[in-house]
C-alpha cells in the first residue's frame, strides 16, 4: 500500500489517503492539546506508543465481535485504516466520576456509578464540543436513531471488554471517548473508528488511583510519557 495525498490534519493525527480508495493511513502525532486546545505541547514519542496501544485495544474488541476501521499496523506511527464517513458525535462512556462529570454535578472525582453513564458530545472544536442529546442528534441529522442505538450498544459492549481488559492489569477504566463512523466499502455499516488511546481514556491504577492517562499533561503531573509508555507495556503484553 502507498501513501498519497494528506487529506486532514487533527490534533493528534494526520489521515492520508493511498493507492487503495477505500483504506486510508492514520499517522500518530507526539502533538498534545487539552482545555479545547488552549493548552498545547509535546509529549515525546506518544504517537508511537497511541499507534501500538490503539491497534492492539482495536484487535481486542474486533475478536469480541465488535466492527472496527483498524485493517492492519504498516509502521511504529502509522496503522491502516477503513475509510469512514464519520459521524460528527463524541460517545463517552463512565464508569467512575470524573472530569466534565465531577464538574457538572459538583461532585468530588473517584466515586463509583452504580451503572455506566452514556454522554453524547457534538465533534465541533469551535463550539468546545456541547452535550447534546439524542433527539437533537436525529433532529440536525448527525445520525438517525438507528445507528444511535447502535452506537450505544457497541459503547456499552465496548466499555464491558475494555473494563475487563484493564482490570486484569490491574487499571481501572474511568471513562473514554469513542468515534463511529459509516464505511462505503461495506454499503454504509457503522463502524468504530478514531483510537482508543490514553488520550481518549481515563485509566487510574487500582488501590492508588494513579493516573496513566492524558490528565498527567493535562494537570501537569510530570511522568507523562513513563506513564504512556505504561500503558503501551501493559496493554501489549
Ligand atoms: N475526551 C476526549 N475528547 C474530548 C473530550 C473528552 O477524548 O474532546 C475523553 C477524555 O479523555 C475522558 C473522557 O472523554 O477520558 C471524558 O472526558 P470529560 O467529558 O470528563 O471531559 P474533560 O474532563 O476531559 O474535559
């Protein structure tokens, strides 16, 4: 497969198209950003370790029946992707309060949900990213209530293997965002897309509750790329 032309640069990623129309190459990017952008720097060689950690969680719910844009790793940044007509909301899902959450309902960080909350965000930095919810969503046309329904239980399903994984290494999952996306070369299927790295996460090492995610860069903790580098060893183990 050959690289062409870029087609978009983000935050943390460049997408490229290549010689094949339905495959594009997602590049990752030591690029940081936090607070809407506001806050920029770099964390060295995250896009290397969000490549591995990405492509090894995608593989993990793809084998749990869960359909994915990941095709296949072509190099330590790069990794080959389905082409997706992404859908222009941001699924979060929360198992323990958190960030915007502890925020909103004036609560302290760390308590337990009694099940996990669904929040859907509109994907437009310019507006920060509002809340929406579902009939807004259907109403403007982002998605239709079918695919809505199947984006929560695909995130549910997700949260549900995800959680599973971590534990087992010992890793609490917080919360993380997930992007969908509808692939032409399978007639329009919803698929999951983006990454799923410890940008996107919240994963806080059970009994200490340490944080090995973006919240390091975020709060200015220190050890933000030995903790990325935790992650990329416990995930690809
Ligand atoms: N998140 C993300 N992109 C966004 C907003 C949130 O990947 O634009 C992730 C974030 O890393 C966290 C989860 O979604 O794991 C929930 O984030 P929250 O809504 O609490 O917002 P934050 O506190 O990060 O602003």
């Amino acid at each position: 497969m050959e690289r062409r032309e870029q087609l978009y640069e983000g935050k943390a990623k460049i997408v490229y198209a290549t010689d094949e129309p339905d495959l594009y190459i997602q590049y990752f990017k030591d690029d940081a950003t936090a607070f809407n952008a506001k806050k920029r720097g770099t964390i060295v060689s995250k896009g290397i370790f969000n490549n591995h950690i990405s492509a090894k969680l995608f593989q993990v719910v793809e084998k749990q029946g869960i359909p994915t844009h990941y095709v296949k790793t072509l190099s330590d940044r790069e990794m080959a992707v389905k082409k997706l007509d992404i859908i222009r909301v941001e699924v979060v899902v929360r198992n323990i309060v958190a960030g915007n959450l502890a925020k909103r309902m004036g609560v302290e960080e760390g308590r337990r949900l009694p099940h996990p909350i669904i929040d859907l965000h509109l994907k437009q930095d310019a507006l920060d990213d509002p809340m929406i919810n579902e009939d807004t969503i259907s109403a403007f046309g982002l998605a239709t209530r079918e695919e809505l329904a199947q984006m929560r239980a695909y995130a549910l399903r997700v949260n549900d293997i995800l959680k599973a994984f971590f534990g087992e290494r010992n890793v609490d999952l917080v919360d993380f965002k997930l992007e969908f996306g509808r692939s032409p070369a399978d007639g329009g299927k919803l698929l999951l897309g983006d990454e799923i790295t410890p940008d996107g996460c919240r994963l806080w090492e059970k009994g200490t509750g340490r944080k090995l995610d973006k919240d390091r860069f975020r709060r200015d903790l220190g050890q933000v790329e030995e903790a990325y580098a935790e992650v990329e060893r416990l995930v690809t183990r």
